[in-house]
C-alpha cells in the first residue's frame, strides 16, 4: 500500500473532506465540477481490482438497499461488478463535493419514473437542486459512469469483442430503423458489419438512456441515428464512421418530451477494448454544433486516478468532441 | 381468466399459479384450468393483457423451463457453478438490455413463435420467459 500514498501524494492537492478517512488508502482526489459544455467520464477496470480489504472497503460505503443487490447477483464476478459499478458512481460523485451535508456513505439515489436513477439531494433552504447529472454503464470488464452539469446524460460501453448470437441484419431489421438496416447491409464483411452494428447498438442505448426512458421506454425503432460530415453535411451510406469530422445526429418519430430537443452523441474506443457512447442533450437555444468537451479518467478509487483523455486509451470514432 | 366477456374457456385438469398484478378481477376458489381462446375474437388480446399486467402463470413443463435455462445459459456464457432455475431473474446472471433481446429472439427460434415487444418486456424471469412460451405455443396450435 505504500507505493499508493506515494503516488497519492505526488499528483494530488490535499483538502478536508466530510468523510472517514480509511486506513489503508488516501481520500478522494477532488475535482471541480464540469461546465456546461463538458462531460466526464470515468471508468473501472473490474480486473485490475482484486484486493479483498479494498473490495471491503468499497462495501463499506454502500447502503443496506445497494448491498442487498450486489449480494442478490449470481456469481462471484458479478457480485464484484455490482459492488465495483455501486462504488464508482458513489465515489464519483462524491469528488465533486457539490453538497457539504453530502459524503460518499451518505449520498441517496432514487428512480425516476422509468427507472432511470439520479441523485436524490438534501433540500436547500432555497429549494434549489444541484444540476449534476450521470449515467452508469457495465460490461464484465470495465465500468463507467459519466458526469454532466445541468444536462442529461446516457452513456453506454460494450466490449468490442462482443458476439452477437443472432444474424446481424435480421436483428436490425427486428430493432433498426429503415436507413440504420441499410447501412448495415451495405458492410459486406461480417467482421465490419458486428462492429458497426455493436457501435450503432451503443449510440442508441445512450440515448434512450440519457432521454431517461432506457431500452424499454423508448424503443429502437422510434428513432434513427446518423452520421453526418460536419463540413459538408452530406451522408455517408457506406458505414464508414471512421470521418474525424463526423457528427452524429438523431431524428426521432415521436414528439422530444423533454426541454432539450438538441442531443449531442459522441462514440470512442476505450482502453483498446470497448466501445463507448455518450449522448447528452443541449439546451435548445444552444448555438450551431459546439464540440463537446470530453474528459476521461482511469480510475481505482481510494487508490489511483489517471487522466487518459488526450492518450491512446481514448480513440474518436464519430460524433464532435474534443 | 379475465377474458371473462364472451371467452371460450375449457377447464381441464392441469394444476396452476395464478398470478396477478393489477387485474380487477378475483378467483375465490380456482383449482386447475387451462386456457384455449380464439384469437379471432380478440384482436388486442396481448395489447390488453399487458395493459391489465396480468399475468397466469402454468406450471411450464419442465423441459421448457430446461430448454430456457439452457439458452439463457448460452447467450451470459455463464460459469458452469452458476445455477440457472425457474425462478432465476435475467438481472442478476448479468444480462443488459443486448442480451435479452438476443434471449428472446433465441427462444423463438427453438420454440418457432413471434414474441411481441410488450410481452418481452414482462419478462424477468427464466419462469416468465417458459410460461409465455407455453401460451404462444399452445395459442399457435388453438
């Protein structure tokens, strides 16, 4: 544990904090809440975690309800992802210190209507609600919540690896709409075509699940996504999303019944292994097409913290972000 | 059955669960009964069965409950020492919304059926999933 306290306090600002210091790690670093324009995204690798007493400790911050469900999982791997996933975004939120009434063991979550969770705050005397926003997402091997101020966020990562059991186009036939079917018809390569089927199936997860409604509430077939070139606005049908210019929009068949109508996508690759999607919804007065600001940290909470934005861990695929 | 306007219903004796989430309608003393509807006269069958989330659960066979498993089995690529029972919810063997989409798509292929949205969306269960089979099997044979 040693090399970690040195590590710790070579890259990290100390600071009080409203909560327990535990014996064998630092605190949580701390970081300024993103601007408007910003999102955070923070990950997990659920292997790179094998301390029990760490593990321990991760419990220790979870309520008697979230136990239950990480106890509730069959196998110990997913036990482990369920407390990994519960500690990420407890621990997450926390470096954010938006409420000093609000620690990392104290911190409540409850459900929307459809079952989206967010952060339920202590009220202020003034009634006002902090604006911080997230989403979680899981596979067996890494975990990622990302983070929003004042806009909602949908984020989803797969493994790129991952099979798909089923016949691609008859699934997208089933799920897709008309034009996403047909961009995935026109891969001939299977191995081309699982992937951009997998990077499609990511982008429209994150954002049924940034609208709040999830996979269920907003089915996949009530909307289309698109790549588009930002320069000439012209389609690309041949499903090549490599364009470092890209921009991802979504055209919807039913009515936005949100207050942003405007949804910013953006899709990398992650650590060399996943996909992932973030959508995340922009005011609509918002002006023209502004980037979205993306900063990614590796992270093993109470033990290490690595910015990797700006390095090969984070690798554009489409959508305009910086 | 909540089908009760103008349903055709034979009661014969194969033992069942009820289940029921919101349904108006109550059974004081239902011992066994099984179900044969004639699709023609009802349309939105399935559209108002999940309005009314109601839900008759037969004790599945259990070679369906065991066909189920197996798939599901499959598709998480779950560890041998997981048990995978009836009672098993898809949520805690690790399966995301890919998943069971790819489950469903799955069981109609081995049980040759059509699985509407609404209905797959009920589903929690490996229970859910073979009893659902069950009366779209036994509705494609009516």
């Amino acid at each position: 544990m040693l090399s970690y306290l040195c590590r710790a306090t070579s890259s990290m600002k100390t600071h009080c904090f409203n909560q327990k210091f535990f014996h064998s790690s630092f605190p949580l670093a701390p970081v300024q809440l993103p601007s408007h324009q910003e999102t955070h995204f923070w990950y997990i690798l659920p292997n790179e975690v094998k301390n029990a007493s760490l593990l321990n400790q991760y419990l220790e911050l979870l309520s008697p309800h979230e136990k239950e469900n990480v106890f509730r999982m069959r196998g110990e791997e997913l036990k482990k992802g369920a407390l990994l996933a519960r500690a990420l975004v407890r621990t997450t939120i926390a470096r954010y210190q938006v409420n000093p009434q609000v620690s990392v063991t104290s911190l409540k979550f409850r459900k929307n209507i459809h079952g989206k969770p967010e952060v339920e705050w202590p009220h202020n005397d003034d009634g006002h609600q902090p604006l911080l926003h997230f989403n979680l997402s899981h596979t067996s091997s890494l975990i990622a919540c990302g983070v929003t101020m004042n806009s909602p966020i949908g984020i989803d990562v797969e493994e790129k690896q991952r099979t798909i059991k089923n016949n691609i186009l008859s699934f997208a036939r089933r799920y897709f709409t008309h034009h996403e079917v047909e961009l995935l018809a026109a891969i001939s390569d299977p191995e081309v075509q699982r992937q951009e089927f997998i990077k499609l199936w990511t982008l429209k997860e994150a954002y049924v699940k940034a609208l709040g409604r999830g996979f269920s509430g907003a089915p996949f077939k009530t909307f289309t996504l698109r790549y588009k070139a930002a320069a000439k606005g012209s389609f690309h049908l041949s499903g090549n999303s490599n364009s470092e210019a890209s921009e991802i929009t979504v055209d919807s068949f039913e009515n936005a019944s949100d207050f942003t109508s405007k949804w910013q996508f953006a899709i990398f690759e992650l650590a060399g292994s996943h996909y992932a999607a973030i959508c995340r919804g922009i005011p609509a007065e918002a002006e023209g097409s502004v980037p979205m600001k993306l900063t990614v940290w590796k992270t093993i909470p109470f033990v290490e913290d690595k910015r990797v934005s700006g390095t090969d861990a984070v690798v554009r695929i489409g959508g305009l972000f910086d | 059955m909540a089908f009760a306007a103008g349903s055709s219903i034979s009661v014969t004796s194969i033992s069942c669960s009820f289940k029921q989430n919101k349904a108006p309608i109550r059974f004081s003393s239902l011992n066994s009964m099984s179900l044969s509807i004639n699709a023609k006269s009802f349309p939105s069958l399935r559209s108002r069965t999940v309005q009314n989330r109601f839900l008759v659960s037969c004790a599945a066979k259990p070679e369906t409950v065991h066909k189920v498993c197996e798939i599901v089995r499959k598709q998480l690529a779950l560890p041998a020492e997981t048990a995978v029972t009836g009672d098993s919810k898809f949520a805690a063997l690790g399966a995301d919304s890919l998943d069971t989409v790819e489950i469903v798509m799955g069981l109609e292929e081995a049980f040759d059926i059509s699985v509407q949205e609404d209905s797959a969306q009920n589903i929690a269960t490996v229970q859910d999933a073979a009893d659902l089979i069950e009366t779209l099997v036994e509705k494609k044979g009516a």
